[in-house]
C-alpha cells in the first residue's frame, strides 16, 4: 500500500491552490480528477477587488491580492508558460451621475488603491461609451485553461496524478489514516467545486450552486485590447476573439447550454458594442457558491480526517491562494479558521 500525507479530490482552482501549500510544505499527496466540467476551467479567469455594479470593495480584497499576484507569478515561472497577467478593467460609465458616483467611491480609503480618479474618454468607435470608462488597477486575469492542463501535465510527471473518478464506496478510515484502493493518507481534502454535491460525507444544503453561460464571440472590427464591463464581461483572447458573459441561473444547473442565456448575452453585448460579429460556440459552468457567498472550509465534526475546501464562487480566482493557507495552517498547525468561512457556521 503506497503512503501519501494527503489525498486530494479535484483539481480546479481550490485543489491547484491546496497542491501548493502542500509542496511548499513538503508534504506528499496524490490527487484524483476525473475531469468533469469545472467552474474554473470555463470561467473567465478574471480577478478584481471591486465590486463593479456597486463600485464596493470585493471581500478581503486587499489581503487575497496581496497573496494572489505573487502566487501566480510564482505558478507562471514553475510551470514556464504565461498563466497571468496583471491588466487593467475598464468599467463602461452610463450617465453623468455614474461618473460623480465613480469619482466619490475612488476618494474612498478603501478603494482609491483600486479605482482610478481619472475619468478615460473612449476613442473606440465600436464601443459604445459615450461617458467614458472608470479604470480598475491591480486586477487582471489568470488563463484557466492553459493554467489546469499545465499543472495536470506537471502532477503527471510526479506521478501524483489519477485520471480516474473518485469512489466514495472505497474510501474508508480506520486508526485515524484515510483508507482508498492501494493508498493510505493522514487526510482527505474534498476540493471538488459542484461535484461535492455527489459526496455523501457533505451536507448538500450548504452548497447553492448557480450556472454560468459565456459566449465566444468573433468580431473583426471590434479591435479591444483590455478588459471591458458593462452588462457583461468582454475579454479579449486574440485573433479578434471575445469571451463574454457571464449569466447567472439558479433555476437550469444542467451542464446543456440555452437559448435564454445566449439571447441574454447577446443583448447586454449588443448595447456594449456597435459593430457586426458572430457566435463561435458557448461554454457552461456550474459556479460552487454559497447562502451567504463565503467559502466552506475545513472539517466536519464527523471527522477530523476528511477536509473541505469548496464553495469559492466567483471570487475563487483572487480568494484561492489565501484561502489554501489557511486551510493548511487549519489542518496542519491547528490554526483556528475564521468563522464566516468555516464549514461549521451553521451547524
């Protein structure tokens, strides 16, 4: 039987996060994705410490970038290929009162390191931006894709990687060691985003997953080199390609893609651009959110073995990195988690 610290189930953007704590620490682990749609994998890999429909600070902003761009920078160098990418959002402003709003919130304390007093005219004809853009610094994007599919190469060839889906009915766990197949482990840490609803050790009310639609979209005359929101998000990927979107449904959480999001979409991008374009194809993902919008970590009282680390949302991106420390110095060290992130809130 082969002996690891940790078991790991999922590789989206939790479990990546965990997989670093845990080489960092020098712990072994094996880790087991199935690879099943994964909110990470589709998202749009953007990260932003505002909140832009209220220009508010998104939740621990400040502490989750400070650890979130040296982790990236570090994962981009260790992986040798361009992951990250630190840039600039520019928010569409819709009327003279959005400008004076966007002006006081960029005087506040809180976000003045974030928002940019300076109001940017537009000088693209094929955005339709009348009043301008407000500018979002220290934000940026990740490339999920490339980011899973690199790190999944990089396990592979540490052979700490199982392709297959994990089995619920062969884990056991016996003299305080975790019991799976061939391994044995002093933990278990469950990061497997929506899936965790199919785990039968997690209480399924805790999770209020909703889906998300994003168009890739080709417009040719468009020609936006940064980041753009407005009813949407529009991210440029080169070669005159856009990912947009995205849609929120609590309603529809199947993994088929609809005609209401794609019409949805297009709408809010047709009032953000005046030029021709085409759909290219459109991509679905079930978000890991929460009641209260706060992730689920740690351990249930059950047992002390079987960790959690779910429930990141769409903030997961900037929140990870932070996040996987501290629960490693809640597994590893005792360190005590803070409440409205511990998975036994509301228990």
């Amino acid at each position: 039987m082969k002996e690891v610290d940790y078991i790991i189930v999922g590789l989206g953007i939790a479990g990546l996060s965990f997989c670093e704590q845990l080489e960092k620490h020098g712990k072994s682990f094996v880790v087991f994705d199935g690879q099943q749609p994964s909110a990470t994998q589709v998202s749009g890999g953007v990260f932003n410490p505002v909140v832009l429909k209220r220009f508010t600070i998104a939740w621990n902003a400040k502490e989750h970038l400070e650890e979130s761009l040296p982790f990236y920078e570090h994962l981009s160098q260790k992986l040798n290929i361009p992951i990250f990418s630190q840039e600039p959002i520019y928010r569409i402003l819709t009327s003279v009162e959005e400008q004076n709003d966007w002006a006081v919130a960029s005087d506040k304390f809180e976000l003045s390191p974030y928002l940019s007093a300076e109001i940017d005219a537009n000088t693209n004809a094929s955005v339709v931006a009348p009043f301008g853009f407000g500018k979002v610094r220290n934000s940026g994007r990740i490339f999920p894709s490339e980011v899973l599919s690199a790190y999944r190469e990089y396990l592979q060839k540490k052979d700490s990687l199982s392709a297959e889906t994990f089995d619920y009915d062969q884990l056991s766990e016996e003299n305080n060691t975790i019991h799976y197949k061939n391994l044995s482990a002093k933990k278990i840490v469950f990061a497997e985003g929506v899936l965790v609803t199919n785990n039968p050790f997690f209480p399924k009310e805790y999770l209020s997953p909703n889906k998300g639609e994003f168009l890739l979209i080709k417009a040719p005359e468009l020609k936006l080199p940064f980041l753009l929101k407005g009813p949407v998000y529009i991210i440029p990927l080169g070669e005159d390609l856009y990912k947009v979107g995205a849609t929120y449904s609590r309603d529809d959480l199947g993994y088929a893609a609809t005609q209401k999001a794609e019409d949805e979409i297009v709408s809010k991008f047709k009032k953000m651009v005046s030029c021709p374009f085409t759909i290219v194809s459109q991509e679905i993902g079930i978000r890991p959110t929460t009641k209260d919008r706060r992730p689920l970590m740690g351990m249930l009282s059950e047992s002390k073995n079987k960790v959690f680390f779910n429930g990141l949302g769409t903030h997961g991106i900037m929140g990870a990195p932070l996040l996987s420390k501290m629960l490693y110095e809640h597994v590893a060290m005792q360190i005590e988690l803070p409440k409205e992130v511990d998975i036994n809130r509301w228990s």
